[in-house]
C-alpha cells in the first residue's frame, strides 16, 4: 500500500470530508510540476524532475501541506519514453505517491499534457483543449491500479479551453468522432459529456475515489456545474489575468457544492491579490493546491518562499 494509512475522502454536500469521521478536511497545498514535461534521464523521470523525498517532507512539514497536485503526461503513462517504459513512469508516480502520503498528504493526479510531440499554438504550448481517444484507456489503468489508494484523487483533465487560431489540430468529441474544422470553441456542451464520460469509465473500475472536474476556460468558470454525477469536486484554476468575478466563476457554485481551486498562482506584484484570494477561499471553505513549486510562477527558489511563495505559506501555517 502506497497510503500509508491515510484514510478515504468522498464528498458531502458542498465539502469533502473523512469518509470514516464525517468531518470536513481542508485540502491545500502546492502543484508539484515535473512529471509532466521533464524528459527522463538514465535513472529516472523523478530523477530528470529534481524531485525526493526530502522536498515532499520539507512542504509537509514546514509548509504544512497536506495535499500535492502532480501533473502528468498520458502519452508516457501508456507507452513509455526513450528507453523507460510506461511501467517505469507508473513506478516513479507510485514513488511520489508515498513521499506524500507517508508525510500525510494526498495526491491530486492532474492529467495535465496529453503528449509532449503536438503543441496546441504558437509558443509551444501542450496543454490540450479536451481530451482524446487514448483518455479513456488511462483513466481505466489508472483507476485500476489505485483504486484501493485512499490518498490518490484524480483531476481528469487541467484546462479545458478554446482552441487557438493557430492550433493545428481538430477537437475530438467522446465517440471518437472529431468536430469541424471550423470549430474552435469550447464550451461546457463540449466538456461536459467527456467529463462524465471519463467519470463513469473510472467509476467502474474505482467507485470510491473522489475526482475532481475542472471548468472551461482554462478551467476559470464553473458555471454549468455540477453534474448528475456523485463524489465529484469541482475544480477551478486562479491567476490575476483571469479578474475579480470569483462569485460567478466559482464561488455561487460553492454554496451547494465541494470546489477546489486546482491552481493558484502569481509573481511578486500579485501578493496583494493573493491574500484577498486566499482569504476568500478560507471563507467559503474551498481548498487549494499553488502553482509551482518549481515552474513559473515560482513558489520557491532554493527551497526559500518567493514573495508569493510566502503568502501561500503563511496561509498554510509556516514553521
């Protein structure tokens, strides 16, 4: 077992809970990017990621986290890369899993690049806008392989978005079937049956793991949620570009159920800002994980907070 003895969360009503006490928990933590890009060197992705043991402990412990965000990369975690295997990846997730979890924090597996051959637009940019064909046989491996993990959560897929005039590529739709050429848009009457079409091909294989479903927008708005689905939060991403109308995006859906802000994130100009965001959060009882501990904007440089990287600590109880 990877959890070491974490126990289970599940969702009521508009919280995540225990499932054995029934009592509220208040995820926050950091994203932990890497895994998702970094191309693995003789020994390992983890090692190619700079990633150990002792970087999980010093956030758990000092930063009190008690949840890591770990994007990944589907093309790696089905086929391998170079000379290391879709095994070896899953290995080095496994590994990361523990660090967290033994420091007692959970995992957030976010699908965060399909594949790092096909960029969607200019400046190389690999976050795809829905999903593809292969999604689905990754959520089905993945949800067999850690449906019996209590610290493992999945977020299905990072941010959702319109495709860019310059993306080369057509948008699929969940039968398999790709949309015009025309269409660019992508609206929650595209999202949403993915989303659930992926939350049913994990439930059957893993029917108490919580999920958690980002919105449009670069996942921004929520508005169109919640599903007719169980067990679900609902995950929003927060940068200052994106403005200040946080009740509609995500904040009016808070009120009758469980929202997460998957990302948070911002430079030394924005530390006014992120206390007001993170004050708000803490009021309306929503989670979070920042972004990044070592990708821009940056958390931490030499393990010291940013300006930004400091609020996010303070708010979590540095030691």
């Amino acid at each position: 077992m990877l959890s070491f003895g974490l126990g289970r969360l599940r969702v009521s009503g508009n919280k995540i809970v225990s499932t054995a006490k029934g009592e509220p928990i208040l995820l926050r933590g950091v994203n932990r990017s890497g895994l998702e890009h970094s191309e693995p060197d003789h020994d390992s992705f983890v090692s190619a990621a700079g990633m150990s043991g002792y970087e999980f402990h010093y956030i758990a412990y000092h930063w009190k986290a008690n949840i890591f965000r770990i994007p990944f990369n589907q093309d790696w975690a089905l086929n391998g890369r170079g000379s290391k295997t879709a095994d070896d990846y899953l290995r080095d997730i496994d590994r990361v899993i523990g660090w967290a979890a033994c420091q007692g924090a959970y995992t957030l597996l976010d699908l965060q690049w399909l594949d790092m051959d096909h960029s969607f637009g200019a400046g190389r940019q690999f976050v795809a806008p829905l999903p593809n064909p292969e999604t689905p046989r990754l959520w089905k491996m993945l949800a067999q392989r850690y449906k019996d993990e209590p610290a493992v959560m999945f977020d299905l897929l990072n941010e959702p978005h319109d495709r860019a005039d310059d993306d080369p590529y057509l948008l699929y739709k969940p039968d398999g079937s790709q949309y015009p050429a025309d269409q660019r848009r992508v609206t929650m009457a595209e999202w949403k049956p993915w989303a659930e079409l992926l939350i049913d091909t994990i439930r059957a294989e893993a029917p108490e793991t919580l999920i958690f479903v980002s919105g449009t927008n670069w996942a921004y708005d929520l508005r169109g949620f919640p599903l007719q689905r169980s067990n679900v939060v609902y995950s929003t991403h927060i940068y200052p570009a994106k403005g200040r109308d946080w009740d509609g995006a995500f904040g009016d859906l808070s009120l009758v159920a469980p929202v997460f802000a998957g990302e948070i994130g911002g430079q030394a100009g924005d530390v006014r800002w992120g206390r007001k965001l993170l004050d708000y959060l803490t009021e309306r009882g929503i989670g979070w994980t920042a972004w990044s501990m070592f990708d821009e904007p940056q958390l931490v440089q030499r393990f010291r907070p940013t300006e930004f990287g400091r609020v996010v600590a303070e708010q979590m109880g540095l030691r």
